[in-house]
C-alpha cells in the first residue's frame, strides 16, 4: 500500500475539519478556505489526483460550515466561495 500524496494546503484543511474548539472553528474555516483559493489561483491539471483532492476537500469545508458552523454555503463552484459563517 502506498501513502497518498500529501499537498501543501492539505495540513490546513485537516486542521479545519478536525478543529473541536468552537472559538477556534471560524478562523479554521476561512484559512482552510483561503488555502484551496490560494492553490486554485495556480493551474492544476484537470482530473489529476491534486484536482480531485481540491474537489473533495472543497466539498468537506462546504459540509463542514453546514454541520459544525451551522450556516449555509451558497454558489460555492470550486475556487469560488461565498460564505456567511
């Protein structure tokens, strides 16, 4: 079995989707969010394994506002969010 390949704003994703500490969570949230932005602004290879990362990881950071935040995501297309936590 090989390891998955780990990407630079995948630390910070974790970081939001483990966060517990509801003072902490926002701010989780919104690095988690500007670290997907921040690699979307550079080209990836669309279907690559990194593209299909940033696609699940995008849709684990939309579930997590829902659920943990308790707010709602609307026209969240990939690389482009718009939010009210």
């Amino acid at each position: 079995m090989t390891n998955p390949e780990i990407y630079g704003w995948q630390s910070v994703y974790v970081r939001a989707i483990l966060e517990t500490d509801d003072l902490l969570i926002n701010e989780r949230i919104y690095e988690a969010i500007s670290a997907l932005e921040q690699r979307r602004l550079s080209p990836v290879e669309s279907n690559s394994d990194e593209d299909c990362a940033l696609n699940d990881a995008e849709v684990g950071i939309k579930a997590l506002i829902t659920e943990r935040a308790d707010r709602s995501v609307w026209d969240a297309a990939p690389g482009h969010w718009t939010i009210r936590l």
